[in-house]
C-alpha cells in the first residue's frame, strides 16, 4: 500500500517579496509546511527567514505569488483572522495586565464566555508550568518565565499553527537551552504545527523536524537535522550547520559516486556532491569528528601528514587544530576516552579519514 501523501498546512507558492521593487529579499518561495510538524528557519541575518514568517503572519504582504493556510489563499486575510499563535523574542506582554490577564486576552477578542476563558488559561498555564503565576505581573517574572507566558498565550485558544520569531534570542545560554527542550516537549505533547525562526544552529538542530537553510533569499536545503549535517548539498550548508573543515581543490578523477582531488599536490578520494566534473575547483567538506589521528594501517584511504598546533581540553575531547594542505585551522576532535591519542604541540602526525565522510562540493 502506498503511504499517503502529507497533509499539507502551509503551502507558499512562487512567493516573492520586494521592499523597494528591484531587490527581491524573497525569490521565488515554494515551501510546503505539514501539519503537526516542527519546521524551522536558519539563515543568518539578512538571509530573508524572518520576513517569510512575517508574510505568513500578515505583517508583510508578498509582492508575487500566494500563500495558503489549510488550502485558503491568505494573502489579503488580515492578521488577526488568520488564526495563527505568535511569539516574539521581545514576548511582548502587555505589563498592565495580570498574566492571567494577558492569557485571557486573545480568548476575549474570539467572544468566548467567562468559564471557557478560565479553564482554557489554567490549561496553558500547567502546560508551561506556571500554574499558580496567574496573579502576577509581567515585571515580576525572571525572562524565562515571561517567555513561558508568551509560549501559554500564543497556544491558549488552540491554534492550528503557531509561528515563533526568535523567541529565545534575550535569554542566556542555560535557560535558552532548557526552554529549547521545553518548546520541544510542548510540541510533540500538542502536535500543533509550528514554524519556528533562529539563526541559532544548534537550537534548530535540538528542535525540529525539518530545517530548512535560507541564504539569499533561497532555500539552500530543506532536510531533517540529521540529514542536513551528515549529507550537506553545497559548500553554504556545510559550513552552516555545525563545524566544518574546508580544503579546496581540483577534481582529477571522477569514478561513479567518488571523485579524486588534488589538494596542493596531495591526492584525497571524496564523494562527488555537488562539482563540474573533471578539472573544475571544489570545496572537500570534513566534519572535525570525523577525521582519525594515527589511523590504524589500511583504516583510511585518505593519510596525510599534519603537525599538531593547538591542544584545547573540552572535557569529552581534546580540541586538536593541526596544519594540513597548507591550512593552518584544520579542527581535528579527538576523544578523551580510554587509549585515547596523547598529542603535543609542534609534532608530526599521521591523520586520515574515510571518502564516505569527505563531501566535494561547490567551489
């Protein structure tokens, strides 16, 4: 039996968005979101994901193209009856009202009686375990709390979908982590759709289902994190998502699925991704945890030798940068485990790698 197709929430369709009509910051956007899913979108600043969002929500208009919700074109739906949740990195709470109050809000403006109201923001309150806060002001909750609360408003009336605007970007290392989770655990807890935008790889990593890497406007990939890390499908993504080790070269050979590539006078094998064939320039793309210090005889196809130039102590592993090909930041984590490698700065080492984990992508 065949698997049904997705069902489809959101669908953007040839979207294109202009500010000063010759710039296009959107170009040419066909993206489908599926219900229930976490999608998210990473791109650095400028990349045009946040105005995407801002589109979808209503804020922005598309200069082409059409955007639909549960299949309704939505284009000239105002914001407010899109039916969409919202949080926003600055939470935007209203700091004259309870947080009961704030709650209650997006309920009285959908005309819903008193004990629906109550009921429905005790619900959002235990969800975001704040159960017991809804007396209190904004100004006095930590900023984990007041986005929790952001979080319960934006979910309180039963979204189908709801959009999330670098919501943990004012928030420190620790807390922003334990509210990924938390988010997270909301998510699949609720299995409402959610289309969330970070610039942050490791959140998005952490949280979604799909990413999906804007640059220039583009959609470079969408994949699932795993995919997005292990398979990059150009030199951008490779170097975006997580660390990345770059050696350019030249393709000398191309074999099937493999290439050969001279790297300033060293022969490396490589998986053939994304290049213009025989005698074109690539970049090779080598995740740091992938490459083997002192490799086992015949472990690698890939040897080369490197001299050790910086040591950092990570805990869970040693930090290695070595010289390599001429480039003096080739990352190289080697794991602090039993029988583990012991290096010393200023020495020569054999390193390697297999061809399965070295990309050849676009120059």
């Amino acid at each position: 039996m065949a698997s049904e197709a997705p069902d489809i929430i959101v669908k953007f369709d040839h979207v294109q968005k202009s500010y000063d009509g010759e710039n296009l910051v959107v170009k040419d956007l066909n993206l489908d979101v599926e219900r229930g899913e976490f999608l998210t979108m990473l791109g650095p600043s400028g990349s045009g994901k946040t105005t995407v969002l801002m589109m979808l929500a209503g804020f922005e208009t598309a200069t082409h193209g059409e955007i639909f919700l549960n299949s309704v074109p939505i284009n000239n739906v105002a914001p407010h009856k899109r039916g969409i949740g919202m949080v926003f990195q600055n939470y935007a709470l209203f700091p004259h009202m309870t947080v009961a109050e704030n709650l209650a809000f997006p309920l009285q403006v959908r005309r819903m009686g008193k004990p629906e109201i109550e009921e429905k923001v005790n619900r959002a309150l235990e969800m975001v375990r704040l159960g017991g806060f809804g007396s209190r002001r904004p100004a006095q909750l930590s900023g984990g709390q007041q986005q929790r609360v952001a979080v319960a408003r934006a979910l309180v009336f039963e979204p189908d979908l709801v959009l999330m605007d670098e919501p943990l970007g004012a928030l420190d290392k620790n807390l922003r982590e334990e509210m990924q989770y938390e988010i997270k655990h909301i998510h699949e807890n609720l299995g409402v759709s959610m289309v969330y935008v970070t610039h942050d790889q490791s959140e998005a990593l952490t949280m979604s289902n799909r990413i999906a890497v804007f640059d220039d406007g583009v959609i470079q990939q969408l994949a699932a994190p795993d995919d997005l890390y292990e398979q990059p499908k150009n030199a951008f993504v490779a170097a975006f998502i997580g660390e990345n080790n770059k050696l350019v070269g030249k393709v000398t050979e191309v074999n099937g699925h493999t290439c050969t590539v001279e790297v300033q006078g060293k022969k490396i094998m490589a998986v053939s991704i994304n290049h213009n064939g025989v005698g074109s320039e690539t970049t090779l793309s080598l995740r740091p945890e992938r490459v083997f210090v002192k490799p086992d005889e015949g472990a690698c196809p890939n040897v080369l030798i490197a001299k050790v130039e910086e040591l950092i102590y990570l805990g869970d592993h040693v930090r290695t940068r070595i010289s390599l090909c001429g480039h003096e930041d080739f990352i190289v984590k080697v794991p602090n485990s039993a029988g583990h490698v012991h290096l010393v700065p200023g020495e020569e080492v054999k390193v390697g790698w297999k061809a399965e984990d070295c990309r050849a992508l676009d120059a």
